[in-house]
C-alpha cells in the first residue's frame, strides 16, 4: 500500500488556494510541498501543520491505496 495526497490537491482547490499559499499558511518548506507531490512519506508534525492550516482532519488530505490502483474517488 501507498499513500496519496490527492485528496490535498482537490481541497485546495476547493479552497481556492495554491501550493504555495498552504506553503505559507501551514508554514513549511517547498521541499515539502514538492516531497507531497510526489506521495513521499511526510512526517506527522508537517501532516499536524497542513491540518491546522486548512482546518481539516489528516484523513481529509491524505489516503492509503493498493500499489497500481487509483485512490478512491467520492
């Protein structure tokens, strides 16, 4: 299994924000904007910031899929 942060992408779009305004809101690196966009493994405390920033819960950004399947779509 993998993690995939698809679901982050589309809550910034519903937010209308950019990576780079949760860069700045969540207050973390680009290394860690550009680490979520590969689904790399992030820890917690980053996780925690991004939650905090966009006032959501961790399962709201981020989801486990099976390897070579899609995340599952609502």
């Amino acid at each position: 299994m993998s993690i995939s942060y698809k679901k982050l992408w589309k809550l910034l779009i519903d937010k209308d924000m950019k990576k780079k305004d949760l860069q700045k809101a969540a207050g973390i690196s680009s290394a860690s904007i550009t680490k979520l966009g590969k689904n790399g493994n992030m820890n917690t405390e980053i996780l925690r910031k991004i939650c905090v920033a966009l006032e959501c819960d961790v399962s709201d950004i981020m989801e486990m899929v099976a390897e070579g399947r899609e995340p599952h779509q609502k």
